[in-house]
C-alpha cells in the first residue's frame, strides 16, 4: 500500500497505521451515527471561492526540494453546527516544520487531530505518502494535551509495550538511555500515576523519541515544562528537523519558537488566516490583538 488517503473517512489508524479498508461512513462522516442529509460545506467553500486545486494548496515551503510527506487539501470538521476546522490546506516535506498558531478556540488541536488520524474529517483530503518510493505510509507521532499513558504501569512498560507495538526488540540498556536523556532516570519503574504533570510531558517525548515517525505533530509541547525542559524540548525540536522528519507545532509561546520552525499558518475560528515563514507570526497575532 503506497500511500494513505483519507477523503471524509478514516483511512488512518492511531500513529499513522493505515486501516486494512475505509470504515462505512456516513453523509457526515462520522462512525455510527444515524444518515443525515449532506451538511453544509466549511465556510471558505460557502463564500464562493474558488475550488481548491493542487497549485492553490498554502506550501509551507518557499521552494519545494522534494515530494511531500503530508498533503492536505480542504480539510474539514464540524462539530454539530460548528466548524472547528475548515477548508484547511499544507503539505509538508521531510526535515520542513510548520508552526501552528493562533488564538484559543482557532482549531488548532482539532487539526492536529484530523493530520494524526484521530478525528475523520467531515470534508477535504489528507494524504500520507514516502514522495513516491513506496511501502506503507509514513508513520505519525503526536504529543497531545493528554499523555495517553497508562497510569499503573512504569515508564520502561510504555517503552517495553511501544517495541512490541513496533514489532521491535525490546532493550532495556536503550530505553534507560532514552529515559535518562529526558530527565526520568531512575524514575523508570515508578508508576505513571506518581508522576508530575512536567514527568509526564518527558515521558510523552522519550515515547515519541522511541517511536521514531516521519511526521511529527506536536500540541503545545512546551506546556508544564520548567526551564531544564524546555531546554530538552528546544534540542529535540532542532534535532528532529536535522534528521529529515516533517514537524508541525501548534504553540502560543510563537515569540520562543519563531525562529527555529520554517514556515507559519495562523488559523482563525478554523479557516486559514495566514501562511507565511515562521518569523512572521508573532507580528501577525500581535496586530489581530490589537
């Protein structure tokens, strides 16, 4: 299976893994629910805009030098009556990164969800794929608001329980180095639920470290850090970038990361307010506040 496309449905499972066949969906695209008649299509479509085509997609890149890891194309969700995101367009390339911002409520968390498989989008596209070299779809990591960890189990479990997931050996000598790195050495078989909410971010990125995807989505990863850990965050950001990985952070520290991050896209009550490089955005959201 060369590459992964969701259209309105769920082709994509947790971490990126494709589903051996699209789920039935109905008209509005979520699982299970009764068939209802096709919704209203996302604002920027209601206006009468132009049709999204391949060369209106918002690059996060000035000049593309390879084929992009992820692709999406006018995507969607609703809520109820709501669009918590709509009509969203990027791709992104390996070793590219995209800061996402905006302000509370823009849809950030919800794209994030949609780009990582965790939510069916309503409407749009999103496509996973190696730029035409084959095999399976490039893998996803997120870091999200909740850790997702298991509370009675140990840090060195949920790295033991990641391998097997990975179909890899399980060492334990590399997974104390990992664990160490993020500042959890000697806190390995201590139970998730004793840990602080700042262990719990470290464990998440020692996870994602482990794991190892292509595409790596983070949602305000900085948060509940103290400054030894937003150190750690800053190194493994530039680190995972260096290595060729696709990365989209959704942050409100923009001032802190502007720098570091290629390209921006601010988002305002779910549509695209701006795309442009990442040194931009803090102007951007300075003037709306004004």
């Amino acid at each position: 299976m060369p590459r992964c496309r969701v259209r309105a449905c769920a082709n994509l499972g947790r971490g990126g893994s494709p589903h051996r066949r699209c789920p039935p969906r109905s008209d509005d695209g979520d699982r299970g629910q009764p068939r209802r008649s096709r919704p209203d299509l996302p604002p920027g479509r209601r206006r009468g805009g132009p049709p999204v085509t391949e060369t209106a997609l918002a690059s996060p890149e000035a000049a593309p030098s390879a084929p992009p890891l992820l692709v999406a194309s006018g995507l969607s969700r609703r809520f109820g009556d709501r669009w918590a995101v709509a009509g969203v367009n990027l791709r992104l390339s390996a070793g590219r990164s995209l800061l996402l911002a905006g302000h509370n409520g823009a849809g950030k968390t919800t794209l994030l969800q949609l780009l990582a498989g965790l939510l069916r989008p309503t409407a749009g596209t999103l496509t996973l794929d190696r730029g035409g070299r084959g095999g399976p779809p490039p893998r996803v990591g997120l870091i999200g608001h909740r850790g997702g960890h298991w509370q009675d189990l140990g840090a060195d479990e949920h790295l033991r329980i990641d391998a097997h997931l990975l179909g890899r050996r399980f060492d334990r000598a590399e997974a104390r180095a990992l664990l160490a790195r993020v500042g959890l050495d000697g806190r390995d078989r201590e139970p998730v639920r004793q840990f602080s909410a700042g262990m719990s971010k470290r464990l998440s990125l020692a996870r994602l470290l482990y794991q190892d995807p292509e595409v790596v989505l983070l949602d305000e990863p900085y948060g509940k850090l103290d400054h030894d850990g937003t150190a750690l965050m800053d190194g493994v950001v530039d680190e995972l970038v260096a290595r060729g990985k696709a990365l989209v952070m959704a942050t409100h520290l923009v001032s802190h990361v502007a720098h570091r991050l290629h390209s921006g896209l601010v988002l305002d009550g779910g549509e695209m307010r701006w795309v442009g490089p990442a040194s931009g955005v803090p102007a951007i959201l300075a003037k709306e506040s004004e």
